[in-house]
C-alpha cells in the first residue's frame, strides 16, 4: 500500500509541475528552467553524497541521455500536433512497453491481476488520443513523434529501475538530475542567449518551482522501483495525466467532459486492479 501511495502521490505532484509548466507561454524557456532548478537541487544533493560507485556510471549517462532525448521527443511532439494528443498517447505507450521489457527482459513476472491492471490503465490513456477525433494522416509526424517519445519515456524507466538496485538512491537520482537538469539550460543558452531568464516574475517561479516538484515526483517513483514491480509502477505513473486533466478542470476551466470521464474510469479500474495485485 505504501508503494501504490507513493506513486500516486507521484503522479499528482506530475500532474501539478505539468500544471506550472502549461502556465509559461515560452515552453522551450520553461524546459531551461525546469532544469536549472531541477539541476541545482541534484547538485546539492551531489555534493552531500559524493561520488556514485564505477559500476552505476553507465546506468547514470544513458539514463540522462534518454531523459535529454525525452526532452527533445517531447518538444517535437509539441510543434507537430496538439498536446491533448500527443501527450496522452507518449505516456500511454510506456507502460505496456516496461511491461514487456520486466517480463521479456528482466524476469519480472507480474500476476495477472496486476498486469491486467496495467494494460487498462495503458488503454485508458491511449484513448484519450481519439477524444478529439480519429487522427488523421497529416497528424501522423505528430504520433510517431509522440510514440517515439514514449519508448524513451519506456527505456529510462527501466534503466532507473534497474540502476535504483545498485546504489544508493539519493546518490543517483542527484547525479542524474545534476546532469541532465543543467545540459537543458546550457544547450538552450547557446541556442537563444540569456533571454530565457528574463521572463515575467510569475513564469519565472512557475518554472524554477515546477523543477523542484519534478524533482520531488521522481524521487517517489524511483524510491518505488525499490520496493515494486516495474510494469505497475510505470502505469501507475502516469495516470498523472487525469489528475492534469482534473486540475485543468478545476484551475483552468478545461473541459472534462464525459469521454475523458470514461476513460478515467478504465484508468482507476487498472488502478484497483494493480492494488488487488
């Protein structure tokens, strides 16, 4: 119970960065500065912990480059198509792909309660993509963008949950957070210049404050990786994107409406399923 708590506490501290994030217009200057802040809180945490054993190196350089590729995959996706389908379908594809990988690769054999949990909670997400419609082709760059951001999405969680085993885990969350928190800003620094910091006082807290959340929501899941199987994990995950959809409900005065509420109901369906489990 402790780990379904936590990754749902996760997930709704997603729900909230996402929320502080959707607030600044300039979404490759709110990026730099979710990294700066994110980035400083791992340094601090690098500088307490020291340096990570040899052998975790590998799983902290590719777990900082498939988050920078996230990055990246999730910006593209942006540009291309809308993010109430984008979105939903690069979190979506995670979970049934860590499914996959725990049982093909890691020998994670997940009971058939728990993995039917996931597969809905996956279904519940996916089709989100068709609330406004059925895609059409020219949406299609914008899909597999957003398909391929969701394999990235699928590969740091397994490497994170592989590495959590092997170290300590405040040493190597504050490792990776360090690295990939301030390459973000440098690399938008040289793209644009300093400007990105001189922004609104609001959207400048709004960004260095959504890093700390960020920072926060991972921490749980991957002190859940600890403790749970990867496949329900990973679901569970990203059901943040209901609790966004409620917050846009309740802040911005999105439209719920009754297809999402559907679909939030197959969501906490696998929700209950994964708990039983």
């Amino acid at each position: 119970m402790a780990v379904l708590l936590a990754v749902l506490g996760a997930a709704v501290l997603h729900a909230v960065w996402n929320a502080l994030a959707h607030g600044v217009p300039d979404r490759l200057g709110g990026f730099a500065l979710l990294g700066l802040s994110s980035g400083t809180c791992g340094l601090v945490t690098v500088v307490i912990t020291g340096l990570p054993p040899a052998r975790v190196w590998p799983y902290i350089i590719a777990s900082v480059l498939l988050h920078l590729a996230y990055y990246g995959g999730l910006l593209a996706s942006y540009q291309l198509g809308q993010f109430s389908q984008v979105y939903p379908l690069a979190r979506g594809t995670s979970p049934w792909v860590v499914a996959v990988v725990a049982i093909v690769v890691l020998h994670q054999e997940p009971v058939p309660v728990e993995l039917a949990g996931v597969l809905l909670i996956s279904a519940g997400l996916i089709a989100l993509v068709f609330i406004g419609g059925r895609p059409t082709r020219r949406q299609s760059p914008a899909l597999l963008a957003a398909f391929g951001t969701g394999l990235t999405i699928a590969a740091y969680t397994v490497v994170d949950g592989v590495a959590v085993h092997k170290v300590a885990l405040a040493s190597y969350m504050g490792w990776v957070f360090m690295l990939q928190g301030l390459i973000v800003p440098l690399l938008v620094l040289c793209r644009r210049g300093p400007g990105f910091l001189t922004v609104e006082r609001r959207f400048l807290y709004a960004g260095l404050g959504g890093g700390v959340v960020s920072l926060a929501a991972y921490g749980l899941v991957l002190w859940a990786q600890t403790r749970g199987t990867l496949a329900s994990i990973a679901a569970l995950r990203e059901t943040s994107i209901i609790f966004g959809a409620i917050i846009g409900a309740l802040f911005f005065g999105e439209r719920f409406g009754p297809k999402r509420a559907l679909a939030a109901a197959v969501v906490v369906a696998g929700i209950v399923l994964i708990s039983a489990g």
